[in-house]
C-alpha cells in the first residue's frame, strides 16, 4: 500500500505531462525506470533465467496485485541451453519485498523414454476471463549430457495454469498434436495476446521437417480455464536463410496486430489485420534508417494506449564484451506508421554489467507500471569474469512507472 501511495504522488508531481516528437506520432507517453532486484545468488552451476511475470489483480482498487514470477536455472553446460524446472518467487507489495524462489513440483522436469524433459521459457498472463493464470512456452527433451534430442515431437508448444483459488500450477500439457504437424514446435519466451472475448493469439515458430530453417506463425487459441486448444493457424512467415526465424512476440496497437522476430543476423517486424495474416515482415531500422542491430536475440512490446514501445538489445560498438551484445537492455518508442524505432527516444531500461541479459520478459502489472524482468547468465566469456562489471547473478526487473495510467491494462 506504501509502494501505491508514492506513485500517487509521483502523478501528481508530473501531471498529465507529454512531449511531441518530430515524426508522425502525436505524442510520447512519459515514464520513470526503477530498477529492482528480487533475488540475486551467485553459483558455478546454474544463472537464473527466464523470469517472467504475471499479476493477479486485487480485490478492490485501492489494493496491490499479487506478482508471480515464473523463472529457471540455466545449467552450465557445453552443449547449449540446459534448463531446469520451474521456480516461483512473489511479491504482494509491488517490489518491496519478495518470497522464494521456490520450486514449483508440478513443474519440475519429468522422465520420458529415459529422458529428462523440462519446461522452458513458459510466459504467463493473467487472463480475466477465467480468471486463472495461463503460462505458454515450449517443453524439450534433453539427454543425460544436457543435449537438445532431435527427433519428431522432441519440442513442443506447451501449457500450465495456475488457479489462485487452489494456489496450484497444472502439469504441463501439449498445445496442439506433438511431431505431427511439424517436427518440432516451440514457443518459448514469446509474448502473446488475450483478446476481449478472451481468445488466445500464441505466436509460435515451428521446425517444418528435420534440419528444416525454422518459421514463425500465430495460433488463435480458446480457453476455458483448464484446457487451452488451438482453433486456427496463421500463415507461416518463413525466411530462406541462416536457421530462419524465431521467437516471435504480439501485441495490439491502434487496430493493428504486431509481430517481432528474431533471427540470427537481425530482427524484423511485421503487421496483420486479424492477427493470423500478416504482411512481409520488414527489417526493424531507427528512424535514421540504419538497422536497429539487435541479432539473434529476442525483442518484446511494451504497450500503452498513448504509445507503442519495443525493448531490445542491440550492438551499441562497445559491448562486445558481452555474448551477442545483450546488454544493456533498451526501450524506444516505434514509429506506427512507418514502422521504425525512434531513436531520440532510446533509454536503458537494465544496464549492462557485462553478462547478457537475453531472455527477458515484459508484463503490465496495474494501469501505472509495466516490469520487465531479466536473469542475468554468468557464465565467463572472451576471458572475462562475469563479477567484473558489477553483475551478482541477479534476477533484476525494471519498473516502468507511467505518468498516464495505461488505458490498455483494466
């Protein structure tokens, strides 16, 4: 209640302050960054990661909302990414103080034909109209080395939901049929949408056969509260070079669906009118024209009714020090009609510490504040201790604090 009461007088000292900017954008919504830090744990064996959040809203409007946070340890391994179960930790008190982390039984990794097999990357919403928390992401099966297994349905888009009235996850359950429509299919940190009526846009991006480049492509979804099942499939946006495209995220703005991509050289942003079709994807650019420079990484939305924003990562000349340049972390605000990224508006939303901080995750928690989270990987690289910057194997979130409530978030 303390944390809300603060924010109240933050508005008030900033009033219904805006700024125009020189493009075709009216106006530019104004905000404040505080960084937090939940949890931070140092060890040889594993860096938190994927810490993603939803908030399940109070009872009443003068109340905070409870924040459950989803995240995983990345175990050291030479192979590639090795994840573990999932972890929950929670805070009522908007950052103040926080529990866990603590393991999460239904889903911790499970054996399959002697496998291990765990839940990655699992994205959860708050979806009102059931009012349950439905997290999407990807399940893979790894041998006793830590190794991807490559073999039909050996990844799969995958679901669990939590019941706030049981306090209890489900186990993780396929979207879709594993290994037969696609070889493989994933959907791990991806942003996805709710729509008033409750219907679920999941973008996804798919493997079409064995050492196939992967495509990326919306599932429209229904939801019922236990089951999530798939009712129509976008067209695939498919690129014939290097592994394709990946990790896909969507947001709605001013009547249109956006998607961003990922893929190994560069980053491309695409629209649709009904959120299954969309136009050629373009190569994401600032508004001088020169790429955007975010490769083989992920971008996420950050949405307000007054502005649409993307946070990225990108190579800046002097983080090379850092895997794939994934810090600091970056917000801008895009440019809707000509659909670049307006670089006057850039600001750091997670410093750079030299460790990457790649897999981040973006929800609204109320109508004043955003969080975007992120796990900072500590494993050394070109030399260089991970401690030598400042990083503490933390996971960190960034509170955007809106000085106009977000008319998206109810």
């Amino acid at each position: 209640m303390q944390r809300y009461n603060l924010r109240n007088v933050f508005l008030e000292v900033l009033g219904l302050a805006c700024f125009c900017a020189e493009s075709s954008i009216a106006q530019t919504p104004d905000y404040q960054i505080i960084v937090e830090t939940p949890y931070k744990e140092l060890s040889n064996e594993f860096s938190w990661s994927h810490p993603y959040l939803a908030a399940i809203p109070p009872a009443d409007h003068a109340g905070t909302p409870m924040v459950i946070m989803l995240a995983q340890k990345m175990l050291k391994n030479d192979a590639g990414d090795y994840y573990s179960g999932s972890y929950e930790l929670r805070t009522g008190d908007l950052s103040m103080t926080w529990s866990g982390p603590t393991a999460v039984p239904e889903l911790a990794w499970v054996k399959e034909d002697g496998y291990d097999m765990a839940l990655s990357g699992m994205v959860p919403n708050w979806h009102p109209q059931t009012a349950k928390i439905l997290a999407i992401g990807h399940c893979a099966m790894y041998d006793q080395t830590g190794t991807y297994i490559d073999r039909p349905g050996s990844q799969w888009v995958s679901y669990t939901v939590y019941d706030p009235q049981t306090g209890a996850w489900s186990r993780g359950q396929p979207l879709g049929q594993r290994g037969q429509d696609y070889f493989g299919t994933a959907a791990s940190c991806d942003q996805w949408l709710i729509e008033p009526d409750g219907t679920v846009l999941a973008p996804v991006y798919v493997q079409p056969s064995q050492g196939a480049r992967w495509a990326v492509a919306v599932w429209k979804c229904a939801f019922d509260g236990k089951s999530l099942s798939v009712v129509a499939r976008g067209d695939l946006i498919a690129r014939d070079r290097l592994r394709g495209m990946h990790e896909p995220s969507i947001t709605k703005f001013r009547g249109l669906y956006w998607l961003t991509i990922r893929a190994n050289d560069t980053a491309f942003v695409a629209t649709s009118r009904d959120g299954l079709h969309f136009e050629p994807p373009i190569e994401w650019k600032f508004d001088d024209g020169q790429p955007l420079g975010s490769q083989n990484t992920q971008q996420h939305w950050i949405t307000h009714h007054e502005g649409l924003f993307l946070a990225y990562t990108r190579k800046t000349g002097d983080n090379d020090d850092v895997f794939r340049n994934r810090a600091p972390l970056f917000i801008a605000q895009v440019d809707p009609d000509e659909r670049v990224v307006l670089r006057s508006t850039e600001r750091i939303l997670l410093p750079n510490r030299g460790v990457p901080l790649g897999n981040f995750g973006v929800n609204h928690v109320t109508p004043y504040e955003t969080w975007v989270s992120a796990g900072e990987c500590m494993w050394p690289y070109h030399g260089k201790l991970p401690t030598d910057r400042g990083a503490e194997g933390a996971i960190l979130v960034a509170r955007i604090i809106w000085s106009n409530p977000n008319g998206d978030v109810p």
